[in-house]
C-alpha cells in the first residue's frame, strides 16, 4: 500500500515559489538543531575516537546510539515538521510488509519554511556520503573491526535517505524509471540540437 497525498514540499535547492513573503527564517530551531546533532555527532565520534580513547566497545556503542537516535528524529520529528515528508512500514493482517509514503498537501505548505528544507536535505544526503567514505577506508585500512559500526552507520543514514526520496519523489514511482527517463528526454535533446546544425 503506497500512499501519496502530494510532493510539493520544496526540496533542497528549490524555491518555494512564494515570492511575497520570503521563508528563510528557521521555524523549528530545536528540529534543526537535533536534525544535525545526531547525525554530525556520530561522525565525530567515529573520527576522534582512536585519538581520546582506547576502548573500541565504548566507542562503538556510543557511535551506535547517537546513529539510532538520529534514525528515529529524522525518521520520526524532523522529516514531518522540516519538509511535511515522512514514511512508514506496516504490517497488515496477512503478514505482509507495506511501505508507506507521504507528503503534505499542498494546502497545509505554508508550514514549510525554504531554510528548514536545505538544512533537512543537505544533512540527509551529506552525511551517508562520509559513510560510504568511511566504509572503503576501513577496507583499505584493514580496520575490519570499525566495519561493522560503519556499515550500520551508511544502513541507517541510507534507509533514512531512500524513505525520504521516495516521499519526495512519489511512492509510487520507480526511482530507476525516472532516471531512465530522465536520461532518455536529455539525450533525445542532445540529438535534436546536433540535427538542427549551427
């Protein structure tokens, strides 16, 4: 069951549209705040922790909760109250697993604030980037013990990110599709500009 009420949340990067009254102003400062917190603490942690301390369990359980309290306020406060977006699994009577995707309708936008939506979208895709990094360099370093604690950090930044483009996108829409398609109307313009010459 996918479920779609609209996708016009603005969208890192985008304008609201509202040129009259201008929405740069934070709303949620404490969201905001706690949408960064977990997130850039966690990485922190991961890189000052060889430097501060020897003990690789207390690292790695600290490093843990600070990505799982950054998995539920994303998934649960800040993807809701920053950019009107928020996604769910259920289970129905059968056992079967239904993903759910929403966003808020178009009415209810005015809540939304430009400002609140960068800070959501930069810290949702910034952040799995230093994860993905950090997996390869423990490969290459033969860190083997710190992989577990990095691939749970990219697995839970990533399934944060996917839920969050699949609202945004649209539910029921494949991201694989669109890509294609995307693809396809740009190449299709490249051919057409060579075919009309100088």
């Amino acid at each position: 069951m996918l479920r779609q009420d609209s996708q016009d949340a603005p969208l890192f990067g985008e304008d609201d549209g509202n040129t009259l009254v201008r929405k740069s102003n934070i709303r949620h400062p404490v969201v905001s705040f706690f949408h960064l917190f977990f997130r850039t603490s966690a990485i922190l942690v991961y890189l000052l922790c060889d430097m501060f301390s020897s003990r690789f369990i207390a690292c790695m359980v600290t490093i843990i909760l600070l990505l799982s309290c950054d998995f539920w306020t994303v998934k649960n406060i800040s993807g809701r109250l920053l950019v009107g977006l928020r996604w769910w699994n259920q289970v129905d009577e059968d056992g079967k697993s239904h993903w759910v995707f929403e966003s808020r309708k178009t009415q209810s936008l005015n809540t939304t604030s430009g400002a609140e939506s960068r800070i959501f979208w930069l810290g949702l895709i910034v952040c799995p980037l230093f994860w993905i990094v950090f997996v390869f360099s423990t490969i290459f370093s033969l860190k083997i013990k710190w992989l577990a604690v990095v691939i749970m950090g990219l697995v839970l930044q990533g399934a944060n990110l996917y839920g969050y483009v699949r609202c945004k996108v649209g539910g029921k829409s494949n991201l694989r599709n669109m890509a294609k398609n995307y693809f396809t109307v740009e190449i299709f313009k490249q051919a057409m500009k060579k075919t009309e010459g100088p």
